[in-house]
C-alpha cells in the first residue's frame, strides 16, 4: 500500500503486519502517493503526485522482491495509456 505521506508499505497479508517501509520521494517538498501501487512484469509501478504544490509528479518502478528503485520517469505531457482487448 502507499501513504499521503510517499511511502511504499508491503504488508504479510496474513497477519496484516509491516513486511518493510520504503520513503518514495519527500512529503515536505509536496510529493505524495494516492493510488494503490501496481505489479507490471515483476515491478511495482507507483505514481508519485504533488502537481498541486509545485513539483513534478513522476512514475516509479521498483523490483517487486526486494523493492529496489529501478527507474523513474518524469514527462512533461500525459503518459498515453494503451488497452488491449480483454
């Protein structure tokens, strides 16, 4: 799950208890994180916001076994998202 706070935390979804903690970008500069974190082809995608104070948002990507940063994308114009059939 991740916190108004840019956090990315992975819980035992057993006990419910905190596996790990992982800081995402820093809340005092404006970032936050507001959607549920996605698993893509063994990555987790999170979304980082904050347009509305004055930073850039940006897209993280993060192994999703040991939650290592492996990439991060700042654009300017909108991510085009693409759909397959289903």
């Amino acid at each position: 799950m991740t916190t108004l706070d840019a956090k990315l935390v992975a819980l035992n979804a057993k006990t419910g208890a905190v596996v790990w903690r992982k800081q995402l970008a820093d809340p005092l500069k404006g970032y936050s994180v507001t959607a549920a974190p996605t698993a893509v082809d063994g990555k987790i995608l999170i979304g980082l916001a904050g347009a509305e104070y004055g930073v850039r948002g940006a897209l993280k990507a993060l192994m999703r076994r040991v939650a290592l940063k492996s990439g991060r994308s700042t654009r300017r114009r909108p991510i085009r998202l693409v759909c397959g059939d289903t």
